[in-house]
C-alpha cells in the first residue's frame, strides 16, 4: 500500500542528517528521528525501509515514525527533526517577496517534460535547484500560492470605479468617469487571477 507521506530527501538533507548522526552531540529524540527519515527515505537511492522494520530495528513505535513522516512531508526538515511540538507548527522561514513572485511564476508555468501538473514536491525542489532559496518546505509553497490565490480572487470580486459610477448621471447630465486604466490595480505579482486559479497545486 502507498504511504500517504513519502519521505524522500535531497542530497543536501541526507548530508545533513549523516552529520547529525557522526556528529552524535544531539538531543536523542533528535538522533532518532534522523535515523528514521534516512531510512524511510524513498529517494532513488534510499533504501525505503517500510515502518515496521524501522520501528523494529530503531526500537521506536510505529506511530513515532508515521509521525515523523507526516511532519517531514507537511512541515519540513527541521520540524520533523524536532522532539518537541508546541502549540504551533513549525516551519521553514517565509518567502521574500521577490521569491513569492518566482514562485507564483513558475507555479503558472509549463510543468516539467512527463508531468501533467506541478506539484508542491516539485515547485519546492525547482526553487531550490534555480537557487531562488537554499531549502523550502512543501508547506510554505502551500502556504504562498493558497495567499497569492485568495489575493487574486479578491482582486476579481473588486468593483472598480468606472463600472461603479459608470451609471451614476451627475446633476450637469453626464456620467461620472472611472480611473484610467494606468491607475487600476493589477492581480499580485503581476499573475493574472486566472492563471493562478488554474493552476493545480497538489501533494503528489
């Protein structure tokens, strides 16, 4: 059976991780959670180890490293890393704006040759291979591009001033104007509202 969360690590965290562990100067919740993502790791080159066999051969419980998995996935490395949880998640450091409107640019692109849509795995991995940012969780991208869509479809809902005073006869007899096109708001980032509610961001 599919996992829902699928671990799978970049060179840059395997490497981090391996350091962690040789390293060995860590809160030991912190180790073992490492330990966890380097073998539920389903890269090409992880070995995928499926949850009992990681929970038998680390001596942790089967939720533990469900749980791992799922913060990994929805929250990022240094999350999943964590051995404590507060009353808020935790999570990657927001984007710039000028990262925002790259990644609302790509999101609207042409997906990668094979891939019928872009997914967050895949804008997060595209940003950091454009080197746009060092490391991005899936959650941030999901976080930026639900803002810049909700920003956009208030945009659509605005009436502007020439279609609402168009109809308003002003006591002279005529019609009141409207602003200048020059003048009229644009959708964030220069994105049209409609590209970004065509665009499908999904977990794959």
């Amino acid at each position: 059976m599919n996992k829902k969360y699928r671990v799978t690590l970049t060179t840059a965290e395997r490497q981090e991780l391996d350091g962690l562990l040789a390293r060995g100067k860590a809160d030991v919740r912190r180790l073992k959670h490492a330990q966890i993502l380097l073998k539920a790791d389903q890269a090409e080159a992880g070995p995928a180890w499926p949850d009992a066999r990681i929970a038998e051969a680390l001596d942790a419980g089967i939720t533990t490293v469900e749980r791992v998995r799922q913060r990994f996935v929805e929250e990022g490395l240094a999350s999943a890393l964590s051995p404590y949880r507060g009353g808020k998640r935790i999570y990657s450091r927001k984007l710039d704006g000028a990262q925002e409107a790259h990644l609302v640019a790509l999101a609207c692109s042409k997906p990668p040759e094979g891939r019928g849509r872009w997914t967050l795995r895949l804008l997060a991995r595209r940003m950091v291979e454009l080197a746009y940012v060092d490391s991005v969780s899936y959650e941030t991208v999901r976080q930026t591009l639900k803002k810049e869509r909700a920003q956009a479809t208030s945009e659509a809902d605005v009436v502007h001033p020439r279609k609402a005073l168009g109809r308003v006869r002003l006591p002279h007899g005529g019609r009141a104007g409207g602003l200048p096109s020059s003048a009229r708001p644009e959708a964030p980032g220069g994105v049209r509202g409609r590209d970004l509610h065509t665009a499908d961001w999904r977990e794959p």
